[in-house]
C-alpha cells in the first residue's frame, strides 16, 4: 500500500470533495480517497500498481486543477 497526497484547486465545497473521492474510488487498486476543500488536498490510499498521474489525469478529467511542486 501506498499513500499519496496531491493538491487540487478548485474544490469549494462538500460536493467538490464527493465528486473528487467517487471518481477516484473507481479506479480500480484505491483503497481509500479523503478530499479536503478547506485545505485543497487529496490523500489517496492506494495498492502499487496505481500510478500517482493515472491518479491526477482523473482529476483533471473531471474538470480540477492538479497544483504541481
């Protein structure tokens, strides 16, 4: 298992952070997703074999920005 945290800006509320767990629950090997808007993270729980960009291209896909660095 792995955990990795990503910034995202654009989520504003609790249905940000709904949107952003569901859609990362689906991919499969994610264990665990906690969005937070209030601080503009995601902390995801993963097996290895899901990558950290599969992670942020679903993100992106959904219409959030991925903050870098």
């Amino acid at each position: 298992m792995k955990e990795i945290v990503i910034k995202v800006e654009g989520m504003v509320c609790n249905g940000c952070e709904n949107r952003v767990q569901n859609a990362l629950k689906n991919i499969n090997g994610v264990e665990e997703v906690v969005a937070n808007h209030n601080d503009g993270t995601v902390k995801v729980t993963s097996t290895n074999e899901v990558s950290e960009n599969d992670i942020k291209e679903k993100i992106r896909d959904i219409g959030f920005e991925v903050k870098e660095g």
